[in-house]
C-alpha cells in the first residue's frame, strides 16, 4: 500500500511539475507564433521573406476559428481531457495520441522535459500530460484553448495536423507509438509539407462525444457515423463524405478486375509540398492551392471564412453541400472572416517548402540512371509526370479509363477525372500505398498496374530499375 501510495505520489507531482512548466514557456511561446504584422514594403525579395514567414505562421499555428466546431460542436476536447479532469470518458494520453498519429514538435518542448521523458519518469499514460503538452503548443497542428483552472475550454486544428510529421531524431521518445513512416518519427522536428500517413484522422474524430453535426448532416446515427469514421484507417481522410454522402466504394477495379468491394471512400492525405508549377491540387483535380486551402479550411476544418464554388450546387453529383448551400459560404463581415486574407501567405510558403532529398542509400544509383532511360522512352512515363513538376504542364486530368481504374473517387469531383499527381520525393509517403486510395501497396504494384495498362512489356529488371529511379525523384 506504501509503495502504490508513494508511486501516486510521484507521478502527481511530475505532472504538476510538467503543468507548471507548460504555463511558463507555453505563454511565452505563444507570444512568439502570433501572427506577424503585415508590413507595406516595396522590395520583392523581403516582401516574398514577410509572406514566408506569415504563411509558416499559418500553416503551422492558425485554427481559423475553427475551436468553435472542434469543441464548442463536437465537444472532442472533453473526450481528450477525461472525466478525471473534467472531461468525460479516459481521455487521451500522450501514448494514446502518438498511436493514433498525432506528432511532437521537439522544438516546443523544453530541454529538461526531453531528458525527463526520454528517462521514463513522465508518465505517458496520463492524460494530464497531454494537456501539459498542448499548453506547450508542442502537438503538431492541434491547439488547445483553456480555462483559468487549467482544464481545457477547446481545441482547435491548424493545416500541419495533416500535412506536416516529424523527423526521426529521438526515437527513444517514441514508446507505444505507431510505425512512422521511413524518415520520420514521432517526437522530433518538424518537417511542414510532408503526409502524415500515420494520423488516424478518423478515429480521432470518433472519440467526439457529440457528432450531431454530422449525424444530421448525413441522415444517419451518430453510431453509423463513428463506424464510417473508423473504417479510414491511417492516413485517409474523405473530403467528400459531406458533400454526397457516399462513403463506400462498392467495386475498386484496376485494368478491368475487381479487386476489393465497399471499400472505404476515404483518400491518402497527400503532401502539401512539391506544388509549384502544378495546376490543380488533390488526386481529383479540384482546383487550385488556394482553391482546396480555402475549401478545406471552410468545410472540413470549419474555420471562420467565406467560400464559393458554384459547382457544389449540383445537385446530383453533391446532393448534401447542394441541401445546405455549400456552394456560396456564408456571407459575412470581412473582419469576422479568419481564412481569406491568409490564402496567399499560405499559397506562397507551400510553394517555398523545399523538396525533400532522398537518404544516401535508399536507392541504387547505377539502377536509378538506367530508369531514368526508361522513364523517358520505353515505359513513357515522362508523357504525363513531365519532369521537374512530374505532371502536366497544363491541364493534368485524365479519365479512369485512360488510367485503368474504376470511377469511384473521380465521380465525387466536378471534372469527374483523375490529377496526374506529382510524384517527386515520393520516397517521403510510401507509407499506405499508391493511388488516390492506396490500392498499390508498393512501387513495385503500381509499375505492373502501368506495365499491363499501357502494355509496355517490361521486364522484371526493367521495371526494377525504374522503381529505383521513382526513389530518386526530387522537385
């Protein structure tokens, strides 16, 4: 009984130590990623650093007022606090978070914590921890808000929830966590632009006590809701799901064969880097950067915005957003709006991020060079990935037919098609498979799905050596 009191003890007094040092430097963090003020200047240069910089801020930092739907809505900050500390249900524990994806800015956390949790003497199954961390602004691309007595108001998410993971720098912080994938880790630094392809986006909305919202939004039960949530996986997410409603792909065919039936409708979250020069974002083609950065922010984030695309008010194709005028959002004053006047700041530093580069050794050289022959002559593959964008210049939409897939995911799109996506630094996102939905689970899957489509007769050294060649690729 003396040593369960005494261990209570201790780890009561690591988190409240924990909880007093995220007051501290969280406040004074804070104060540093507020935005920074908007400067007139007339030199190109520093005014291409300045929007940079605001870009960063927002990618990174900003909610858009969407903590208003995150937990004013869907209560989903009370499912991470726990009934313990105000909240209902376990909570969330950083060990818990990590396994669902969620990533640790290293930078955030304060030197003496990292030593602390890297000795084993924080305690990663308390939810209390994972409040202290949010005070620290250390988990990517989620915010809490709190309350005076230190229990959590709401959350809010930022872009970098799923378009940004960390490095592999300390893996031995990293216990009980998911598999990253290769490259990246799960407490380290951040590296802004990449797929988080171990975030289970799903299963941390399920947590949400309340998903009224989306239950009435669907015609369905919160129950149903949560099922289709789950049935994501790592990695996906469904843009779509609210706008028809559909969330199963009933055939998934490649080159004339079914593969897999009712397969969920959700798609691989993509990189947000290697954009310029690329004309439509998303595996569908939607739009442009700032076209998909203002829908996402308005409809999947709920921030506080205006948005408008007439296209949505299609009735057969989008029978939800046409229901409930997603097309035309909403009209409100200007200074209520939290998302348009950061559109081109956001714009400019995806177009900023710099590409990845490939870790010696990760592919073979000489086999990479006799690819690269291939890419541009026999396995014609530069006719679509034109290099160095590694897509069309122009409009870069094709028909499933014209790729050798079913027309499931590129119905729920206004040109009903498929983006020929950019595949520089593919290397940073194998982690779920290829194609808009994963269907390839390796390179390898997808050079025969193309050897059979095109009937390009490769050979198996042939087709090895372009796959060696993908792994090189850079913007």
């Amino acid at each position: 009984m003396a040593r369960s009191t005494t261990r209570t003890w201790l780890v009561s007094v690591s988190v409240l130590w924990l909880l007093t040092l995220a007051l501290a430097v969280g406040r004074s963090r804070f104060g540093d990623q507020q935005e920074t003020a908007k400067q007139p200047v007339m030199d190109p240069v520093q005014n291409a650093e300045q929007k940079v910089k605001r870009g960063r801020q927002t990618f990174r930092f900003d909610t858009f007022g969407d903590e208003a739907f995150w937990g004013g809505t869907l209560k989903l900050h009370q499912a991470i606090e726990g009934a313990r500390l105000g909240g209902v249900g376990p909570g969330v524990s950083p060990r818990t978070a990590l396994a669902v994806g969620l990533k640790i800015d290293v930078a955030a956390l304060p030197d003496d914590l990292v030593d602390q949790i890297g000795k084993g003497k924080v305690n990663l199954d308390d939810p209390a921890v994972t409040l202290a961390l949010l005070r620290l602004n250390a988990v990517l691309g989620v915010t809490g808000e709190f309350n005076a007595n230190g229990t959590l108001k709401s959350i809010g998410i930022q872009c970098a929830l799923c378009h940004s993971t960390v490095d592999d720098s300390h893996p031995s912080l990293c216990a009980g966590a998911v598999t990253p994938n290769p490259g990246t880790g799960c407490v380290g630094r951040r590296l802004d632009g990449w797929a988080n392809r171990d975030l289970n986006v799903g299963a941390i909305v399920a947590l949400a006590p309340d998903l009224s919202a989306f239950a009435a939004l669907l015609g369905v039960s919160q129950n149903t809701v949560r099922t289709v949530l789950r049935s994501w996986g790592p990695g996906k997410f469904d843009a779509e799901l609210i706008l028809d409603g559909k969330a199963f792909n009933p055939k998934q065919i490649s080159n004339g064969v079914v593969t897999r039936t009712n397969v969920p409708g959700a798609t691989l979250i993509p990189p947000a880097f290697g954009l310029g020069g690329v004309n439509l974002h998303t595996w569908t083609g939607w739009g442009s950067v700032p076209h998909w950065n203002a829908f996402v922010a308005n409809l999947e984030m709920h921030g506080s915005g205006r948005f408008f695309d007439p296209r949505l008010d299609n009735a057969a194709q989008f029978p939800i957003a046409a229901t409930h005028g997603f097309a035309d959002l909403p009209h409100i004053n200007p200074d209520d709006d939290r998302i348009t006047s950061k559109l081109s700041d956001l714009q400019f530093y995806q177009l900023s991020i710099p590409s990845p580069q490939p870790r010696a050794g990760s592919f073979d050289p000489a086999a990479a060079k006799r690819g690269d022959e291939l890419f541009s002559g026999k396995a014609g593959c530069n006719n679509c990935h034109v290099e160095p964008v590694w897509t069309e210049p122009g409009w870069n939409l094709h028909t499933p037919a014209e790729v050798c897939v079913d027309a499931f995911q590129a119905d729920r799109a206004p040109d009903q098609r498929y983006r020929t996506s950019p595949i520089g630094a593919i290397f940073t996102h194998t982690k779920g498979g290829f194609f808009h939905d994963g269907r390839f689970p390796t390179l390898a899957a997808v050079v025969d799905h193309y050897n059979t489509c095109f009937h390009l007769g490769l050979s198996t050294g042939e087709r090895h050596d372009l796959i060696q060649y993908l792994f090189s690729l850079t913007f």
